[in-house]
C-alpha cells in the first residue's frame, strides 16, 4: 500500500504551467499590452496611477499639477494576430499655482482604441520572440470641468485635452526560458484637432525592460521609459527619462497584480519637472 | 450608459488665492501756527513682497566664491500682482485701503512701497493756506520725485494664513517751515516716507 501510494504520487501529472493568464503555455507573468498573442484572449484590466509635476523657474511662479488616474482597460483577440484594446480613464486633478488659487478637477478623461497586429514572431507556439504594431485614436471624451460659477478651470486642470490624437506604435516581446523576458515598446503620440492652447504637443515615449521570474508567482521587472516631446503652447520641448522598477504578483484566480514606478533621472525641459509616478494595476483573463 | 453616466459626474472647484490687504493709516498732516493744510494726497504706485532668505540661501551667500546678485522679488514673479495703485489721503486720519495683493505663497520679510507719481498725480501733492506777511496766502506743493521705502515685516501666507495683511503706519508729520522754497515738495516726500512703519 504504502508503495503504491508512492507510486501514486510520482505519477500524477505535475502542474502544468498553462493558464490563461500566461497564455498558452507560457509561464510569464505578463502586464496589459505585453502578453504573448492568443486567439480569442479576453483581459480586464484596472490601473490606478498617481504622479506629480511642477512648472515654473521659481518659488514665486511654480504651480504643481497632481493627478490620481483610473483606467479601466478592456482586450480582446479575434485571432493570434490581432488584439483591439479600450482604456476608459477616470481623472481627479489638481492644479496648485504659487497663490495656492487651487483647482481642482474630476471626471472623464480622453477615451483611447488601439489596434495591435503581431505581425512577426518565430514561432506560433510559445513564441520566443513577438513583433507587433499598434495604431490608436485618443478621443476628446472628457468633459470640460467648471467651478461653481460655471466657469470653465483652466487648461492645466482640465482632465482631457479636447482634442484627437493618433497613436502609433511598435512592440517586442522576447522570451528566454521560463524566467527571463524582455519588453519594449515605441509610441508616437500625434494631436491633430482640438483647442490649440490645450492640445498635447507631438511626443514620444519608448519604454524597455527586463523581467526575471524566481518563481511561477513573482516577477520582478527592471526597465527604463524615455519620454520626448515637442515644444506646444504651453508646453516646452525636452526628454524625460524614468526608471521603472516593476513588481508582478500572480493571484488566485487567473489574477495578475503588477505595482511599479516610474522614477524621474532626468529631465530637459525648461521650466518644467516630472515628479515620481506610482503605479498598480490588475489583469484578469477571462 | 457608464460613459454618459461617468461624463455627467464630471465636476470642479476652484479655491481662491491667497491674498494680502493693504492698508495706510494716517496721521493727518501738522503745521506751525497760522498753517491750513486743506488737502495733501501721496501716491504709491507699487507694493511688493519679498521673501525672506531661506538658510540655505544665506550659507550659499555666505560661503559662495561667487558674488550672489540680490535677486529683485519683481523679477522672477510680480509679488505685487494684484495691486494697482493707490492714494494716500494726508489729511484724513484713520484707514485708508490701498489695495489687494495676490502674492506667492511663502514667508515674506520685506515691503516694498514705491512713492511716484501716477499716469494723474504727482508723487505728493498738498495745498492750503499760509501767512505770508499776515495775510493769509494760498500755497501748493508737489513733486514728481520718486522714492521707495522698504520696511521689514513678518508675514507668512499658506493654506492657514490664506488672508494677510499688511497694515502701512505714516507717523506725524509737520509741513516744511518754507512752503515757497522750490524744495519744499521734496522735502515733505522724504519726510513722509522716512515716517512709514509696518505694523
């Protein structure tokens, strides 16, 4: 008996390591937009971001922009090709000038779609390598905020930007083994309607990291976002540079919750400063 | 449905500045014997702040091989933002409101009042009677000189101190003994001016 039960237990079928959650396979813990493509896929996400930054050369003129984001993230993928992704964001702001005239502003912001196209990777099982593109539209859904006299705040407190802007962009995603990972991603962000005095300037963010995995349920991410953007009217042109340490934690239930900063190390613009961003979201496959 | 419904939940506020009232209290104008001062008006076309000099800034003063500029407050932002102008009435004791100041947040431990003339007045203007060989003879004096007083002062504007105020004391004053002499105008200015006193 006793050695049946041996038996018994060296024979019975080891874990296996897919899920939905890491796809087909693939053991990796991974964040919205950067999961290996699989058809029919359905992710929910929600990611709550809280950064600050100041403008202004002097005590006597600084005012202090802070914003509390909540997104609610929806993917689906029709094929391994292709994935369609929606973020609804829901804004708290609050813009601190030197007088402290503060405003502060909550609601709706700038709604996006994109498109992904995987449109290279080595191999369709447990790919080692993924190439994608993604092209989107940022819509003018946020309302323009009032006080209570009915008088609209100003741009800097306003949660959108009342305007379209066109993103577009390139991803990798690499895979080595079950515990390293690398991702990357190119974004151009192109206004082009909208009041110009609130309209976003032409940017650019390119985002990499490396991802070590000790164990099925912890992943740690390392990486570093580069942020440029053009001069705009009220904004001054310039790069910003963040690190961006990453924590991901897999949770009951096909759940993955991801915590991170980005960190500011550099910054060009005049005038201008990024203060830290925390971020936390969380993914559920469907 | 939750877009309409999240889009109507939009809403915003606004807080006021914060803001520093400024005040003159003034004695009315004295005079030798035989001398009626009917009116006398001064002019203060600025009101500025200035901060006051954190540590570090004076331990960088201090210590620094390189000559630091005393940075004048008006050129990096208008501490006296808010303020237009206003008068000084010399012959009429008690308040008189000068105007609001909407300044940066901070400790401020300077005033700064500019005396000049205005785009109406002269600087300092006063008119009356006075005995000139016993007859009583009508004067006026003004000037168009300029001069700026800076007074120290403790005030500190934050999320709990949002309304300041800054309350200008002009002490007694007595007319020039010679109200013909050309510098008559001028010397009444300074002596004014040496008289104000934050309070």
């Amino acid at each position: 008996m006793k050695n049946l039960l041996v038996v018994l237990f060296f024979a019975a079928p080891a874990a296996a390591w897919a899920c939905a959650s890491c796809g087909c396979g693939n053991p990796v813990l991974t964040s919205m937009g950067t999961e290996p493509p699989l058809s029919g896929r359905v992710r929910l996400a929600t990611s709550v971001r809280a950064w600050s930054e100041t403008e202004g050369q002097s005590r006597l003129d600084t005012a202090t922009l802070r914003e509390l984001r909540f997104d609610l993230l929806a993917s689906w993928s029709p094929s391994e090709r292709w994935t369609v992704l929606a973020a609804l964001p829901l804004q708290l702001r609050e813009l601190t000038p030197s007088t402290l005239a503060r405003e502060r502003a909550f609601g709706l912001g700038d709604a996006e779609v994109q498109g992904r196209w995987v449109f290279l990777l080595d191999k369709r099982m447990r790919p080692r390598w993924v190439l994608g593109l993604a092209a989107g539209l940022r819509l003018p859904t946020a309302p323009v905020i009032t006080d209570a006299s009915g008088s609209p705040l100003t741009d800097d407190a306003q949660p959108g930007t009342g305007g379209f802007t066109a993103l577009l962009g390139l991803s990798y995603s690499g895979y080595f083994g079950e515990r390293f990972s690398a991702h990357a991603a190119l974004q151009a962000e192109l206004p082009f309607a909208g009041p110009p005095s609130r309209r976003a300037p032409f940017g650019g963010r390119l985002y990499g990291a490396g991802q070590y995995q000790p164990t099925a349920w912890l992943g740690l991410r390392a990486g570093v976002e580069a942020r440029a953007q053009a001069a705009s009217a009220a904004m001054a042109p310039g790069l910003t540079l963040f690190a961006a340490p990453e924590l991901l934690v897999r949770l009951p239930a096909d759940l993955t919750l991801l915590v991170g900063a980005r960190l500011p190390f550099v910054d060009t613009r005049a005038g201008e400063g990024a203060g830290p961003m925390l971020l936390a979201s969380l993914v559920v496959d469907l | 449905m939750l877009v309409a419904l999240l889009w109507l939940a939009g809403c915003g506020e606004r807080e006021e500045a914060v803001s520093v009232q400024v005040v003159a209290w003034a004695t009315p104008l004295a005079a030798a014997p035989g001398v009626v001062v009917e009116h006398g008006r001064l002019v203060v076309t600025a009101v500025a702040l200035a901060p006051c000099e954190t540590v570090g800034a004076k331990l960088w003063r201090a210590l620094s091989p390189v000559s630091v500029a005393w940075a004048h407050a008006g050129h990096t932002a208008d501490p006296s933002e808010g303020f237009e102008g206003g008068e000084v009435m010399l012959t009429v004791g008690g308040s008189q409101r000068l105007g609001v100041l909407l300044p940066a947040a901070g400790r401020y431990c300077q005033a700064v009042l500019t005396l000049a003339p205005s785009a109406t007045h002269p600087s300092l203007h006063a008119h009356g009677e006075w005995p000139v060989a016993g007859a009583s003879t009508p004067f006026a004096l003004e000037t168009r000189a300029e001069r700026v007083v800076r007074l120290p002062i403790s005030l500190a504007l934050d999320d709990a101190h949002r309304d300041g105020a800054l309350d200008l004391e002009l002490g007694a004053v007595t007319m020039p003994v010679d109200l013909a002499s050309a510098t008559a105008g001028d010397e009444l200015l300074d002596a004014v001016a040496a008289s104000v006193r934050a309070r």
